[in-house]
C-alpha cells in the first residue's frame, strides 16, 4: 500500500500522528547506540585514550539515569543533560567535557538522520490535504532538536506539532504520552 492509498483507504481521518524514530526518521547506523560508537571513534581520535570505551559508558550511563528517575516518576523520561550527568560521574568529565557530549551527540544525531521514504511521503500528503500532524517520540532529546533531525533528512516539519516524552513527563508505550 502506498501513502496515498491508506490515506484513501481513511478519508473521514482529521490527523495523522507520526512516531518520530523509523517511522519518519532513522539513522545512517544499524542501531541508536552506534551513535555512541560513532562518537567514541571521533573522541578517541582526537583527544586520546581516555575516550576508548566512551560508547558503553554512554549506555550505562542512559540506563542508570533512567532507573533513577523511574524510582521517583513511572511516567517521566530522562533529558540528555539528565544523562551526561551520570555519564559525568563514571567519567569524571569536566563541565566543559560534558557542554561539547551534548553538542556533540545533537550533531552527530543529526548528521546521521536519514528519512524513512513511506513515512515521509505519508506526512507530506496528509499536511498537503490539510489533517492535522502529530509527531511523537519518546527521547530524551528535545522537540527542537527532533526538528532539526527532520530537516537534515529532507523533512519539514511544518505546522506539525512534536511531543516528546522528555518535555511533558510522560512516555509512549504506557500510554501517558498519548
């Protein structure tokens, strides 16, 4: 079925609402965590050794972070800035260090976004016929950035609205995001 052809098959529909992540946007690497691995191979490059194992502690890091905030709030989402403070503390990174990770993942998250053609064309035409478009993501990154992914990956996103789990508290998959 093409986009067109499902939103024939749907014509009383007012809004489409859209997963952000392999829905209509992926990355150029085989899973998210190889962003990581793509970051660890630039820091270990330019500035040495100490970078060497920065992937794993990335994950670690996510995960720890987000255990501690699911002891206080079953719904909420980590922030980035929630991450690279645990990530601070395994690594002992300076304020410094951890200003560049942010910018650096933002950066390489973007230079490694790439569209997912069905649901690109399937947001196109519904904002072309006038429904209304939602984007839905549970990350730990912000709307704006998820904006600026799209746009790298050919994708505007506007007059759609983007809700991300990591703003308003809430996550997709127990349905409070929704």
């Amino acid at each position: 079925m093409t986009p067109a052809e499902l939103l024939d098959t749907h014509p009383h529909v007012s809004v489409l609402t859209l997963d952000f992540f392999d829905t209509l946007v992926t990355r150029s690497v085989a899973q998210p965590s190889h962003v990581f691995a793509v970051m660890e191979e630039r820091l270990a490059s330019s500035h040495g050794p100490r970078w060497s194992g920065f992937a794993l502690q990335r994950v670690l890091a996510e995960r720890r972070a987000r255990a501690a905030l699911a002891a206080d709030d079953e719904h909420g989402d980590v922030t980035l800035v929630r991450i690279v403070e645990e990530l601070s503390t395994a690594m002992n990174l300076s304020l410094t260090e951890r200003t560049k990770l942010i910018q650096m993942e933002e950066d390489t998250e973007v230079e490694l976004a790439r569209p997912v053609v069905f649901g690109a064309e399937l947001l196109r035409l519904a904002t072309a016929r006038g429904l209304g478009t939602w984007i839905v993501s549970d990350n730990y990154m912000p709307a704006d950035h998820l904006v600026r992914m799209a746009s790298a990956a050919g994708i505007h996103l506007d007059g759609a609205r983007v809700i991300v789990s990591c703003e308003h508290g809430a996550m997709k998959h127990d349905g409070s995001l929704w």
